[in-house]
C-alpha cells in the first residue's frame, strides 16, 4: 500500500509542490492529499491585480481543477485544516474530518499583515491577498468617493492603482520616508513618487496612523503628527504575515517575529513534517518571493524521494511594472560595501533614474536600480549573478553605448550556458537553446510550451526573444513579423510604402514591393492601409476585402448578410426606428439590438443589399461599417440631460466622436464609449477608447476591450476639455493605425508597444516625438474624405451590379433556407 | 498557360463573358443548376474553376473567397473560416479531409467557357 503524504496549503507554492510530485518517482510510493483553505484551487496570485481588473479566476489558475485528479493527486479545496496530531500522525478540518499523514507538508503561506491600529475593525477598511478580499473592494467601492492605502510598498501601489482605475482619487501613506524602502534609495523612490503624482495618486511619507475614525465604517485616518486624512475606503498592505498557526499548536518551532523554523533540507524538527514557501523562516528571514518558494517545493519533493538537496538562499532581485512606470533592483540595490562605488544616472525631466554598484577595484557589478526604464535589468542581473567582468565602459550598461553596440558590449551571446534566464522555473540557457536547436523550438511561445520558461512573472520573455534572435542570427537566419510570403515587409513598413509612393491598389503593389499573386492575409492588409491612408471608397478595390469588406455587410450562415444602419451614441428618433421596422417587415428581415446600441437586419441575400440601403439612406441613414476593421460605435450612458446623476452630456459627446471618426479604417476594430459619470453605465473603459465625465472635465481611458480577452482601458489622460480630449483621439487614434501590426487591437498594441503605457502617454500628451500635430493633419485628411460608402454605391449602377450571386443568371441562391424561431426567422442548417 | 485536362470533357458550357467577372477575383456561375466558382488570375492570365459549395460547412461561398498563390501554386481561401484550397487539383491546403471538385475553363470570343464531364 502506498505511503500517504498531505499537503496542507494550495497556494504558489503549494502548487509548485504538486507539480514536481507529479513529474517525479514519488508517485510510485506515495499518494498526495491537498488541502486548500480558499475556494478555487491554486491560482497566480503574482497577478491578482489582474483579477481586479477583469481576468476570471480560471484563467489565473495555475492548473485547471481536473489537472490534480488526472495525476492521482486528491485535492480538497475550501477545507480549512485546525489542528495536527503529531502523536497519532494525523490532521483534522474545520469540517470536523480527520485524516491520517506518513509525511505532512506546510505550504500554509503568509496573510496580509494588519497593524494594531485603533478602529481598524471598522466598515470599509480591507486588505488586498486572495480573490476573496477583492470581491468585497468591489462591492465597496460604489459606496465610496475617495480611497487610501497603508504602505508605500511593492502590493500597495498595485492595490493603489486598481482603486484609482475605479474612479476613487487614492492616496498612499507610507510610514517610511520613501516608497518601496526594501527595494529603492531615496532618489530613485523621489522619482518613483513623482511619475505616481503624475497619475493623480497622492503619496504621504513618514506617516504613522494612529486611528482609523469613522462612525461604524471609515471616514479618515488619523496620524501621530496630528495631521488627518479624509477616506471611505482603506486598503491595508503593511507587509506579510507567515501563517504559522498550525505549527505552533502542534509544537514545533516557530520564529519570533513569525515563521516556522526549518534548516535548507526544509526539515522540522519532527522527522515526518517538512514546511516550504512563505510560511517559513530558513537562512534567518522569510522568503517573499515566488522564485525562491518553488525553488524550495523542488528541493523538498528531491529530499523525500531520498536526495540531499538544500535552498541556500535565492536571488531576490526583481522588475516590476508600477502603474506604467518599470522599477527594477538587483543584486545588492542598497549596497553599503566598504569602498563600492556607483554609478548614477538621473533624468528627473523624463522621470529616470538608474544605479549601478561596482566593486571596490571597480571590477565587478554587486547590484543597482532602475526607475523608469529598465530594459537592461535582464542583461545587468545576469551580470551580477555569473560574476562577469565588466567591460571598460560599465556607464554604457545605463547611457547606451555611444556609437556601438548596445548594453556595453555584452549580449545574451557572451553569457554562460549555465546562466539561469527564467529564475522563477530555474531553467538555464543552455536548457533554452537545446530546446531552439534540438526541439526545434523557433518561436518563443514554443519555448515557453517546451521548457516553461517564462511561464513564471514572465519577466525573462524579452530575453527569451534576445536568445532566439540571437541564435537565428548565429544561423544566419532573421525573426521578423513580415506579412506573408508575398511581403518581405511588415505592416508599419507597407504603411510607409504605400504612402511614400502613392500607391493607390494591390496590383500596383504587390508589383513594385511584392511577389506572386498575394492571399487573404496581404490582400485585406493592403485594402486596409489603403484605406487608413487615402481614404477611397472601398469597393474601388473589392475582390482585395475580405468578404465583409467586398459586400459591405457582414457575411452569416448559409452566405447570407446582415445589414446595420449608423446609429451615432445609440440615440435615435421614433421615426427612424419606424423605417427601420418597415424595412425589414418589407424584405422579411431578422432584427436584434446589438451590443453596440444599434440594430442589426439579418437575413438580406447579396442582390437584396443594395435596394435595402437605398431605403434606409432615403430616411437619412448612413452605413454602420459594421463589417469593417474600422470604427463601429461609441457607445453612451443617458448622461446629464436626462440622468440624475450625471456630470456631463455623454450622448452629445459620443454622437460628436462616433460622426468625427465614422468609416475610419484601422488595423482592426474600434469601438468607444462615452460615459457621463463614474458610473460608467456606457462601459467605455472596456473600449479601445472611453471618455468618461469628470466634475472637472473628461478623463480619457484607451486601449480597452472585451471580447476572449477583456481588458480595461488605461487613464491617458484626465480632467480635459471637449477639445483637448478629441485631440489627443485624434492623436492615439492615429498613432496606432500607423504602427500596430494587422489585425492587433490596441490592448494588444499596446502590451506590445517598448516602453508601455508611459511611452504612449509621452507620445499623446506630452509630444515627445514631436508629431502630434502631424497626427492631427494627418487626421483631418482621413475625415475630410469620409464618404457614405452605401450611398456612393447605389447611387453608381456600375457598383450596384457587383450584388449578384451569379453572373450569368438572375436566379437567387436556392441553398438559402429559412426555418421560424420566435415570431421571426432563422437560416436551416446546411 | 498550365495544360489543362480536356480529355474527358463532354460539353464546353458557355458561361459568361469575360467582363462580368472581377479581375484578380471570382463569381459564381450556374451551369445546368450546379453553382461554380469562376476565378479570374487577371495578372497571369489564368482562368480556374471549382464547385461553389464549401465542404467544411455546405455555404455556397467560394466564389467569394480571396484568391492568390502559395509558393506559386493559385488557390482560393474560403470567406467563411479560412481554408485553403488549391486551384490546380482542388486539395484542402490546411485540412486534408477536404476536396473541392475542379472544373476545365476556356476562354474564347470574349466568353467564358466551363468543360462538364
């Protein structure tokens, strides 16, 4: 019979556990039991924010539920454990269930740490750790008008961003005297503060609170130096707590200021219990960090199975992303070394700072920080932990090189084969190049697949693309985005192309630039710029469209197409409704509301388009460009007109916008919304751009999006007037149809963009690149061309007579067959 | 111009005039009550036809499809899910259990003409 060990906590590191178990010889003799304290099993609680931000919890999952059960492991999840039987080897739950161990695991992890501090128990006062925690923020925060967050550190400002993105202005309180103390000096925490008060995010240092106030629930915060702060809604991040409960009342040791002591083996002093993760005290402190928690569940699992390994400690450097602004400290940042010297730079006009700490003989990098930008934090933490010599000019790592290569001289090339790249899966290059070279792995999610680099933080992906460009190169080879087979360009490049030159159609191009015949990737790609560039009627070009494109309409079941007349903000007058109503009981017509407030005719057979629209243009309608990658709606709430709690005229703003950027073509898709209060009933911040009603203005969120992937818009911008706010659209708007790859939607153009939100926000509102105003030229030019592209279609009998199904018959489609679904009808299936 | 298989053609059907099709692109003609798709490769003045009927789902929507070449081999991609066929032989590209049925195509006097078995 098998052995059984129990494992008591399902968090990271819990996880991690299994997962080694799982793949090792363990499973012969022992049986594995999980007990998790939350609901959902293991999930990534790296990336809570994104939970809070719209992710569902089975994404974050590290295995989906079935996973333990297909590799023999029982996993019992919202099972709280209470108490250990050392003597008779067993555990009981708060269900009053009690089970038998041979070994018993600890992976019970830490809690938020809640200081002593008067009124803390009051309504509105959370902390910010399981989904749990963030499920009660959000049914909070409608109730609240203005939020606050104890502690200044790396959870509080993500914690801080996530409340401020919902509408609450939010301050910090650190009791420091600077952010993130651990990880940064005082200069590089002074520019960290100045980029967040850029943000609107108020930061208070050297702040200790001595009262929560409030009547039941929270209305401010008291400090000792007498000062107050006004808040409804408190988040407490003060630091982490290792839950060593269980251990202290089975008596074993636990540490003084909290953590249950185990030696590098991950040993208790009870031969048959063993902890690892955050739960621990090992080497004199507690490991905060998801790296070095998996590097213990690895080295427990070896030492059951009969190993000797040991944890002697783990790097701790790491590299963020703090509300758009990268942070990063490696090595030893704080070094205080007897004769180590630095290197500083410091651009407080674009909010940088970098450190570099050298040895004494100036040799050797200990360690340093990046606030602002830090790409090189990969290249320098490598560095650091292979101990490579510098090279003459260390300042090149932080300035750039001057009239050379980049990172001063040294590359992925130049490092060891035993140099750990993802130090969350502990995997090494040269585990990353035998899987390019032998596995045949050329692209870095098939990396990612074959070795689970990167699957950790992901922060090692931009070196796993340098490796790979790097060995292609070594081969001779290239990694570029280029079209097709047809385009050895990319589309930024065919956009210029196209410009420069003139050119005005595919065959043109494909001519001057191309090769072959082209395909439905190069086709609708240059259709598309030709678009965003001159601005021509479309079916000037209609056998290069996509089939929605080449129709003007949206192509559904057995080729029929649908029909969806503009209906600017979603505000329309009772007349037109009527049209809409007679025309579709006229040509028998399936109508729906969509998602975008306007109402979609299904069921018109391709010879049918053009009369359709000629009657719904007759009444003042315009196409809807619902089948294009172009704008579709700009969504609105009632706004102030009508809706008691509005600032603003939403409905005015969004007719203005929708009318501004109708049939603007871009790379894919653009929807908008505009919402007249923080209530946001228009949902634009799930849009690629939402404004949203200030007391003070509009505030200006883009790069949202539903869909498979949602995502919520970041703030570009706040407080702006009408036309500042279309401004910077017209710029953005712009920006992306330039750069962003074919059919990337801007969150998706924007997680890829170098240098993120910040670079975007320099580019938009500050002009960094100085080309605002030729984006907004450049955008005047596209809107002065619009044209109703279905009203210069049935007015041109030549267009017209491109609607048939044949070319040699007058006869329709007899495949079309419809069967009736409540009161309307529906296409029969093939 | 490829050499096209008229051996086993019974009948040339007459099926339009040149004009009535797009260049660089396809429409659909009923030739004895069958739908086929005409594409018309404009730029190297080849003529290709195959049934209209999809075989993945049954849509009748070839003819709709984008045209061009795969390392210079002509094919169409369906509109509605984007599978590959070959103009030559008809062969699914990207999914080997589907075919499409190929048609000889001739083009004199300015008309279109499809060869039936």
């Amino acid at each position: 019979m098998k052995k059984r060990i129990v494992l008591i906590g399902n968090g990271m590191t819990g996880y991690k556990f299994c997962e080694k178990f799982a793949a090792s010889p363990l499973v012969k003799d022992y049986e594995l039991l999980v007990f998790g304290e939350e609901f959902h099993p293991a999930y990534d609680r790296v990336h809570l924010t994104s939970y809070y931000t719209g992710t569902i919890p089975e994404e974050l999952l590290l295995a989906p539920a079935g996973w333990y059960a297909e590799h023999g492991i029982e996993l019992r999840t919202h099972e709280r454990i209470t108490s250990v039987d050392r003597e008779a080897k067993t555990i009981s739950s708060a269900k009053e269930l009690t089970y038998h161990y041979d070994i018993l695991v600890l992976a019970t992890g830490s809690s938020a740490f809640v200081p002593p501090i008067e009124g803390i128990e009051k309504e509105g006062v959370f902390v910010y750790r399981t989904f749990d925690d963030i499920d009660q923020i959000k049914k909070y925060i409608p109730r609240a008008q203005k939020a606050a967050v104890i502690g200044g550190g790396l959870l509080g400002l993500e914690a801080a961003k996530a409340v401020l993105d919902d509408g609450l202005p939010t301050s910090i309180v650190e009791f420091a005297p600077r952010l993130m103390p651990r990880q940064l000096d005082p200069q590089g925490a002074e520019i960290l503060k100045s980029k967040l008060e850029e943000f609107n995010l108020e930061v208070l240092l050297n702040k200790s609170t001595e009262k929560i106030v409030g009547n039941g629930s929270i209305e401010g915060l008291k400090f000792t130096d007498g000062s107050q702060l006004d808040a409804d809604l408190l988040v407490i991040s003060a630091g982490i707590r290792p839950r060593d409960e269980l251990a202290k009342q089975a008596g074993l040791e636990v540490h003084q200021r909290g953590g249950i002591v185990v030696n590098s083996k991950m040993e208790t002093a009870d031969p048959c219990i063993f902890a690892i993760g955050e739960c621990v005290v090992v080497h004199n402190m507690v490991w905060g960090l998801v790296a070095p928690c998996y590097e213990m569940a690895e080295v427990l699992v070896k030492n059951i199975g009969g190993g000797s390994a040991e944890f002697l400690g783990f790097d701790l450097s790491s590299k963020l992303k703090l509300i758009g602004t990268d942070v990063a400290s490696f090595g030893d940042a704080l070094s205080s070394e007897i004769g180590m010297k630095t290197i500083v730079y410091e651009n407080k006009a674009r909010g940088v700072y970098k450190r570099l700490n050298l040895s004494a003989d100036g040799k050797y990098l200990l360690g340093g920080i990046l606030v602002g930008e830090a790409e090189e934090y990969n290249m320098l933490k490598q560095v650091v932990n292979n101990k490579m010599v510098l090279p003459e000019n260390p300042e090149d790592f932080i300035l750039g090189a001057r009239g050379g290569e980049g990172g001063a001289g040294i590359s992925v090339g130049d490092l060891p084969d035993s140099a750990i790249i993802c130090s969350c899966e502990n995997i090494s290059k040269g585990q990353i190049l035998n899987a390019i070279e032998k596995d045949g792995c050329e692209a870095v999610p098939l990396i990612k697949k074959c070795t689970k680099a990167g699957t950790g933080c992901g922060g090692c992906m931009p070196m796993l693309d340098d490796l790979l460009t790097h060995y292609m190169k070594s081969q001779g080879r290239e990694v570029r985005k280029t079209i097709c087979e047809h385009f050895d360009y990319t589309r930024q490049e065919l956009y210029d192309l196209i410009k420069v030159n003139e050119i005005k159609s595919f065959p043109d191009l494909i001519k001057a630039h191309g090769k072959g015949s082209g395909c439905e990737i190069c086709k609708p790609v240059t259709a598309s710029l030709l678009a965003s560039i001159w601005n021509e009627v479309i079916v000037k070009h209609d056998t290069i469209q996509d089939t929605n494109d080449r129709f003007l309409a949206n192509i559904q079941q057995r080729g029929v197409y649908s029909v969806v007349p503009r209906i600017p903000g979603g505000e329309i007058t009772p007349d037109k409704l009527i049209v809409i109503g007679q025309v579709a009981k006229k040509y028998d017509l399936y109508t729906k509301i969509t998602g975008g407030q306007r109402i979609d005719l299904f069921g018109a057979r391709v010879d049918q388009l053009p009369s359709i629209w000629e009657e719904l243009i007759d009444a003042g309608f315009e196409s809807g460009h619902a089948y294009g990658k172009s704008l579709r709606t700009v969504k609105s709430c009632v706004g102030s007109t009508w809706c008691r709690y509005g600032m603003d005229d939403s409905v005015s703003f969004a007719v203005e916008v929708e009318n501004r950027y109708k049939g603007l073509r871009s790379p894919h898709k653009l929807k908008g919304g505009v919402s007249g209060c923080v209530r946001e009933c228009a949902e634009a911040k799930s849009k690629d751009f939402g404004i949203i009603a200030t007391d003070k203005g509009w505030n200006l969120f883009v790069c949202g999006n539903g869909g498979a992937n949602p995502r919520h818009a970041d703030l570009l911008a706040s407080d702006l007037d009408k036309e500042t706010c279309v401004k910077y659209l017209d710029r953005f708007l712009m920006f992306y149809i330039k750069t962003a790859g074919p059919l990337v939607r801007t969150a998706k153009w924007l997680s890829e963009l170098e240098g993120g939100l910040g670079y975007l926000k320099d580019v938009i509102v500050k002009d960094s690149l100085g080309i605002g105003e030729k984006l907004e030229m450049e955008m005047e030019e596209l809107i002065s061309h619009y044209q109703c592209e279905w009203t210069t279609v049935v007015r041109n009998p030549e267009m017209r007579a491109k609607f048939r199904h044949f070319v040699n018959s007058d006869q329709i489609d007899e495949n079309i067959k419809y069967v009736p679904m409540r009161g309307q009808k529906i296409p029969a299936k093939a | 111009m490829e050499t096209q298989i008229v051996t086993a053609v019974k009948e040339w059907i007459k099926a339009a005039a040149i004009e009535n099709f797009p260049e660089n692109g396809g429409a659909a003609v009923l030739i004895n009550g069958e739908q086929i798709a005409v594409f018309n490769f404009t730029n190297e003045g080849r003529w290709y036809a195959t049934q209209n009927r999809c075989p993945h789902k049954g849509e009748m929507a070839i003819s709709r499809g984008l045209t061009g070449d795969a390392d210079g081999h002509p094919k169409v991609a369906c509109p509605f899910h984007k599978r590959s066929f070959s103009l030559e032989d008809g062969k699914c590209l990207t999914d080997e259990q589907y075919q499409l049925k190929t048609y000889p195509v001739k083009v004199e006097d300015g008309f279109v003409f499809i060869g039936i078995e």
